[in-house]
C-alpha cells in the first residue's frame, strides 16, 4: 500500500461507495455510519446532484486566488452561511478545515488587538478535555493531553481552566449540582494572567470528542460572555463539530442566547463533499477592519477555494430544501430515548450526554462512585470493534475523559438523514454489545458484609 497509514497497528477497511447513512466496504459488508465519518456528514453519502451541479458549471467553476480576487461562490455561501447564524454575525472567512478555521480566529483575535492599540494581549484562554484541532497552534489550545504529549516540546503557552464537566468535576462534588465556579475560574484566571494580556477565550459549546457530548447548564455561557465583556476578551465558540444543524440548530451556541465574537465552522458545513471550513465573524470586529481599510495579515493558498465553496453552497441548499438544519433536533429525540433506555439496562453506562444528533455515552466500571475501568483494559477499543462486526461504525472516545486519567466513552453521530429504524440499529447493536461483553466490564452487585 502506497498511502502512508494514519495508524498502521489496524488494516483500514476499504469503502468503494455510500449512500444514505450507509458506507460499502470492498468486501461486500455495509456499515451503518453512526459516526457520521467524525461528525462531518448532514445531508448522507451519495448525493450525487452535488458531483453534477459541479460538472455543469464547467469552467464556471475555477480557481481563485483570494488575496487579490474574490468568485461568487465564496460570496454567495458567506451570504447562505450568514442568514442561518445568530444575529449580529456579519461576514464570514473560509478555509479548508476546522484546524485553519480555529488558527485563523486565534490570529484574527491577535491583530484586533494590536490594531486598537493593546499589544499585550496575546494569550488564549481554553479548558481542559477540549479539542481545537491538529496544527500545532490548535493542538496546543486543545486540552486533550494524549495527543499533545508527543508534541509537548512545541506546544504555544494556552492557558487552560475546568470543563463544564459536572460529571467529574471537583467543584461540584460536593454540591446538589452546577454552581458555576468552572466558568468563575475563567475571571480568576483572567486576573491571574493580567487583563491586559488575555486577547480571547475558545470553547466548544457543548464539548466535543475528547469528552463527548458535555452540555454546560444554561447560564453558563451568559457567566462566561459577562466575564469576556468585562476585561475585553474576545469569546469564540468553536463549532466546528457542533455547528451547522448537528445539536438541532444551526449554531449550537444560540441555544445559550449569546453572541459570540466569532465562530468557527467545519465539518458539516460542505458535509464532506468538500475540504471547506469558515471562520464567522460579529459586526464589532468586522466594521472594525472594513471601516479602517485595515488588512488582515493571514491567508491560506486554498482560502475561499472556489469548487469547495460552490459544493458547500449547494449543501446549503440541500439542507434547506430537506430542512436539515432542525431535523437532528426532532430526530434526536428519539435517539436519546432510545439511549436513556439502554442505560436503564446497562449500569456500565454512567451518563449518556449530548443533544440532537450529537450523542456521548461514557462507561464506567462503577456506576455509584463512577470509577473508570482500568485504563490497559481497552473496555471502548472492543466496543467500537465489536460494533463493526456488527457492521455499526461509531467513533470510540480519545483516551483520558477521566481528566487524563483512563476513562471510557463513545460519540454518535450518524448524519441528519438517519431514520428511527436505523437508530434502532445503532442501540440494538450496542444492546448486544454490551450484553456480550465478558464479565470483566459488567458492574458487579454489591455484596453484603459479613460479621465484624
């Protein structure tokens, strides 16, 4: 094999087509994608509408350079883009991916900064058990210690506080629920670290794969975007997993009622059709290089790519016309349904998490004081294999939800076409799953104590 291997411990299964929520392997199985390829799949596999809208408009379609030159394409997906974004977002940047959409903002938020005269603000704010991307930059806002380990020589100095975790987290442990002290750590770090100095704060609105599917309480992020306005720091909602229909809204931080500063896209956003990622911008910071004729020092070879941005304008189109961008909201309920049952029959399950089509289960070895399993004992890494034999794709969690200590969890995210009868799919398998699983992952009754 020619390509060099993302992991050559495992034989890659081949896939020669896709349709629906459907992936065909070379070897005559289909596979249910109830990962939704890492969450980037909304309208299904196999629309080939898209594949001839593109070889219709021929020499239409072709590439521009973006420094010097702008097409319709771009101009015409950031208007599409911008009427489903909350209000007050008025422009949009485009790039190949989340990784670029997340760097970008994090530069962008630098030179706003030196622009208005405070150079000092440099640092970027982001918490633990979150994930930003795979370029050094990202990797280094990202709280997802396993990966950045073999990178820590250069890793940028992020600063990180506590997740919205209340499942693990110390600040709620001895309390009947939420109290907020995770985002007042945000202002206590911020004080820390000198004002002057913080230039933005990332979060996923609802936390992504490094600790799948956590959703903050609902005044979180009103706490989080009083303290950014308080000292001047910028808030950037990275949606790049969550945004663009996936929680049942086009954006999962307008469930909040905030206005981030910027958001980040990608994934769904040209589902997989095309590399495409946007990074969304307030008026605020918009007016304020448009009215100073100010230029932005950034920019990608392949930013605003003609052929991606006329793919994602046309899933824009397919997801309006399909009304997809709601659709994981009312669909997901049946999934979540289908799930707070399944936890019902299995204690091993200690929370099942997320909203619309985005789901998390996390497993434990003991549901009352919520140990994890051992962590070489590979509980999720047999879970996801033995759901392919049942030719169920689900993406196993990143190694340390237990704050970097073992822990166990898993993500759903199959794409907004999916009916109940394929969700019934996904469940039974893991049903089944999770019912053959040898013993040594099955909760064990407590035993009465004998005789002091």
């Amino acid at each position: 094999m020619t390509v060099f291997s993302r992991d050559y411990s495992v034989a890659p299964i081949r896939i020669s087509r896709g349709e629906g929520v459907f992936l065909h392997g070379d070897d005559g199985r289909v596979y249910l994608d109830a990962m939704g390829s890492a969450g980037v799949v909304g309208i299904g596999h196999g629309r080939t509408e898209i594949a001839r809208a593109l070889a219709e408009a021929g020499d239409s379609v072709t590439f521009v350079y973006t420094a010097g030159f702008t097409h319709p394409w771009q101009e015409q997906l950031s208007a599409s883009v911008l009427s489903v974004a909350p209000k007050g977002m008025a422009s949009v940047y485009f790039v190949s991916g989340g990784s670029e959409a997340n760097e970008t903002a994090v530069k962008l938020a630098r030179q706003y900064h030196l622009e208005r005269g405070e150079p000092r603000r440099h640092k970027i704010i982001t918490r633990w058990q979150s994930y930003h991307g795979v370029t050094l930059a990202t990797l280094a806002m990202s709280g997802r210690t396993s990966w950045r380990k073999p990178y820590d020589p250069y890793m940028l100095p992020v600063v990180h506080i506590a997740p919205p975790y209340e499942y693990r987290c110390a600040y709620c442990a001895d309390k009947s629920g939420c109290s907020l002290d995770c985002a007042d750590e945000l202002e206590k770090t911020i004080n820390l670290e000198g004002p002057e100095t913080i230039s933005a704060f990332f979060a996923e609105p609802i936390i992504g794969t490094t600790c799948s599917g956590v959703v903050p309480r609902a005044d979180y992020y009103r706490r989080i975007r009083e303290i950014c306005d308080r000292y001047g720091v910028l808030f950037v909602a990275d949606e790049v997993l969550t945004g663009y229909g996936r929680t049942g809204t086009p954006f999962a931080i307008e469930q909040w009622g905030v206005l981030p500063d910027m958001i980040t896209a990608g994934k769904a956003i040209a589902s997989g059709y095309a590399p495409l990622g946007a990074v969304i911008v307030n008026d605020k910071i918009t007016e304020f290089f448009r009215s100073g004729k100010r230029r932005f020092v950034h920019g990608f070879t392949y930013s605003g790519h003609a052929a991606s941005c006329f793919i994602g304008q046309k899933v824009f189109e397919i997801m309006t016309n399909e009304q997809l961008f709601a659709r994981p909201g009312i669909i997901g309920r049946y999934l979540f349904s289908r799930l707070d049952a399944l936890q019902q029959r299995h204690p091993c399950i200690g929370e099942v998490r997320g909203r619309g089509l985005f789901a998390g289960l996390e497993f434990v070895a003991d549901r009352s004081s919520r140990a994890p399993f051992p962590e070489d004992a590979g509980f999720t890494a047999m879970l996801a294999s033995e759901m392919r034999k049942r030719n169920v794709i689900i993406n196993p969690g990143v190694p340390g939800v237990n704050f970097g200590r073992g822990g166990d969890h898993i993500q759903i995210s199959p794409p907004f076409t999916i009916k109940e009868s394929e969700i019934d799919q996904i469940v039974d398998a893991l049903d089944d799953v999770l019912t053959a699983m040898p013993d040594a992952f099955r909760e064990k009754p407590p035993q009465p104590k004998g005789d002091v």
